[in-house]
C-alpha cells in the first residue's frame, strides 16, 4: 500500500462540478491499493498516518501529530500512485490491485481511520474527480508499507 500524505490548509473534492467533500487544517491522503495488501497493511499505514509529527509546535519544528492539532483528514483512493513508467512512454498498472479488491482494502481503510478517532472526509471511488488543496508548508510525506 502507498499513501501519498500531504499536509493541507484545505482540500475539497468534486465529481461532476459538484463539491463531495471538503476539510480544513489537516492531511490530505492519496491511497493506492496493491493486489496483494491486506488488512497488515491498512493498519500500518493508518498508524503511521495518525501519529505522523507533520505540524508545527510552538518553536516551529514538525513535532504534532493530526490529533494534537486537532486536523481533519481527507482520504482519497489513487491507482496511480502504482503506475510503473520505466519501461516505455506509459505506465503499466500492473502491481495495483483490481477495482473490486482496492475499493474493498480503500473502505477498510477508511473505517481503521474512523476506529482511530478520524473519520475521513473522502473522495468517490472510481470517479473522475478533481481534487482541489492548498499544501500547507509544502509539506508531503510517502508512506510505504511493508512487503
């Protein structure tokens, strides 16, 4: 599993023109599935992303977690973040999972952040969707869970 994780001021998402979601302070999480992930790598991935210190203290230094600062999180499915470009002008899609499994390990996810005290703001799975942030810092942070 891959999570693209970007710190944001606020972030919204919409299909069709139409706003399906929207956050304020908090994490942005763009989330590929792989076809072997399972539910080890939803709950390394959620706890690493709850606890990760990504925002400021009162000395200016990256050291508070989502929590501490009371953020809100957005997460939203990405295949592409398992697009293999290195061979030839376009990308193979090979290592991500089939539709029906990612969406399955995507829900799972969502519900491990809602366990953990963050229901997710989220985006439409398999939808068109433009997704609008301001990326607070820059900050961005790939997360990778184990094989």
């Amino acid at each position: 599993m891959r999570a693209v994780v970007q710190r944001v001021s606020s972030c919204r998402v919409r299909v069709d023109g139409e706003e399906v979601s929207a956050i304020g302070k908090g994490l942005l999480v763009l989330l590929g599935v792989a076809r072997d992930d399972d539910e080890k790598d939803v709950d390394y991935v959620v706890g690493k992303v709850v606890n990760l210190r990504v925002f400021d203290d009162r000395e200016g230094r990256l050291n508070l977690s989502l929590g501490e600062v009371g953020g809100e999180l957005m997460v939203v499915s990405q295949f592409t973040l398992y697009g293999d470009a290195r061979k030839g002008r376009r990308p193979s899609y090979v290592m991500a999972a089939p539709p029906e499994r990612a969406e399955e390990v995507y829900e799972m996810a969502c519900e491990a952040f809602a366990r953990a005290g963050f229901p997710p703001a989220r985006g439409v799975f398999k939808a068109h969707m433009e997704v609008e942030l301001v990326n607070d810092g820059p900050v961005t942070i790939i997360l990778e869970s184990p094989r």
